[in-house]
C-alpha cells in the first residue's frame, strides 16, 4: 500500500493539531445556517481561504452532505502557481490531522484518459491550498469516501470547455455516484463595497444557474474569482449530468471576520442540483 503524504497545509491554513480541527469544524458547521434543496445534490462551490476566514461560509455547503451517501468525490480547484491543463493526483493517500484522505485512482486515471491535457501532479503542485483545504470537511461528512482531486492551471476557455467535457464523461460512464466540488473564492483585496458589487455578479449567476453568463462575465473580468474557470467548469458538467436549478446557501468575505472594511476577500457557498419542480 502507498504511503500516504502529509497534508502541506496542516497547521497553517487550518490547524494542525487534530482536536482543535475538529472543534472548529464543528463550530463552523453549527454555526452555518442549515438548508435544504428539492432535488438531487450534483455539486458545490465552496471557498478555499483558511478556515477561519471562509469556513464558515463553506459548512454552509458542507451541511447538505449530512446523511448523504456519494461513492467518490471530484474536487476541482484553481493552481494559483499557473500552469497549463489540468493536473491530477493519480493515487495514493493525503494524511491529516483528521486521518487519511484516500485518492480515487479508478476516476483519476479515467480523467487522464478522457483529456490529453491532463498530467500527473508534481511535487510543486503538492504545495497548493485550494484542494486540501476542502479535506477536514470531506472527512468529517463523507469519511472513507475516496477523492479525486484535480488542479487548473492557466483558466483558459478551451482549457475550461475540455474539461466540463471530460467531468461528464468520466462521471456518466464510471456507473457511480459522484459530487463534484468547485473549489473556488471571489473577488480579491478589494474595498468592502467594491467587493460587494463584484460578488453579487457572480452570486446572481449562480442563483440564476446562469453558465453561460457566469462564463462571460469572468472572461470579461477573470478577477471576479480566483477558481472561476473550475466553477465554470463544474457548472457545464452539472448541467450536462442533469441539473437544472441552484442555490446560494451563504455569502461573505473575509472582513466579517477581521473586521476590515477595506482589502477583502469574497467567499460564496452554493448547491447545484436536479430539481423536482
């Protein structure tokens, strides 16, 4: 058996020790409101800045996992080093505080074939946040569910198109029931009110689950979201495996937090679902 690498993250954008992870898990997921969906759960979108800043806006998300049952996960998020494609850890094991986080070798190695874009992730990609810092909440509602987790490089159109195709595609022929998360924060240092102005393009675009107004909206201003190209991409893919509807179930940035009102960062929560109406 593979040996598991340590999370790069732990003890820096969430705690290192494991009680205390798991007490602020706990505490975010208490304190987040609690909704529900009319239909099937397909996706999330859900903030990746440390814990402390945007958790609790991502256990808004998170909580709809409560009782929920998914074979595998398909976490797609930004590489904030660049980079062409997409990159995939092909195998093995991510070891946190929480335990250990099991990479689904059998989607992994299914997306490498569906996309000759897709490569096999290097040690400097092991250093990105976007992705683990997803894990604990993983861990704490879906444990033992095995992930597949995928990082975009530069956040080009076709690089977002090729993979909204290869997501379906993998998804609808491995016979399984997957969540596919977007990984992905808004807009960046900006004041509260400019923050605000920006955001709720993006909020009302996926209220709306408007794709294709989501998509030109950030390749008019790609600043609007750090992983709007892996949002985009889980959205497309969403749709292509039948959602129809979406919900934002949270908004904030980081000023509620530190009580800043200028410099923020803004964080979204949302579901993507098949509804029943």
């Amino acid at each position: 058996m593979t040996e598991a690498r340590k999370s790069q993250i732990a003890g820096t954008w969430y705690p290192g020790d494991p009680n205390e992870l798991r007490a602020l898990v706990d505490r975010l997921v208490n304190d987040a409101p609690r909704a529900e969906i009319p239909g099937k759960l397909i996706a999330l979108v859900s903030p990746h800045a440390g814990l402390i800043y945007s958790g609790r806006i991502a256990a808004a998300g998170y909580r709809l996992l409560e009782g929920a049952r998914f074979d595998a996960v398909l976490l797609l998020g930004p590489c904030h080093r660049g980079g062409d494609g997409l990159a995939v850890i092909p195998g093995g094991a991510i070891e946190t505080p929480l335990g250990t986080v099991r990479i689904d070798e059998e989607l992994a190695s299914a997306l490498a074939e569906a996309d000759p874009n897709v490569r096999a992730a290097t040690a400097s990609d092991e250093l990105e946040h976007s992705l683990e810092v997803q894990f604990p909440f993983l861990q704490c509602f879906l444990p033992n569910v095995p992930v597949a987790p995928v990082l975009m490089g530069y956040q080009t159109p076709a690089t977002i198109a090729a993979c909204a195709r290869a997501l379906q595609q993998v998804i609808a022929d491995s016979g399984r029931t997957v969540l596919m998360i977007a990984s992905s924060d808004l807009s960046h240092y900006e004041s509260r009110a400019e923050a605000s102005r920006l955001d709720g393009m993006v909020v009302r675009c996926l209220e709306q689950f408007d794709v294709f107004g989501l998509e030109q909206l950030l390749e008019t201003n790609p600043h609007h979201a750090c992983g709007g190209g892996p949002m985009v991409a889980v959205l497309t893919a969403a749709q292509a495996l039948g959602a129809n509807d979406a919900n934002v179930l949270a908004y904030g940035d980081s000023g509620d937090v530190t009580g800043d009102t200028d410099g923020v960062v803004g964080y979204v929560s949302a579901a993507i679902y098949v509804g029943t109406s």
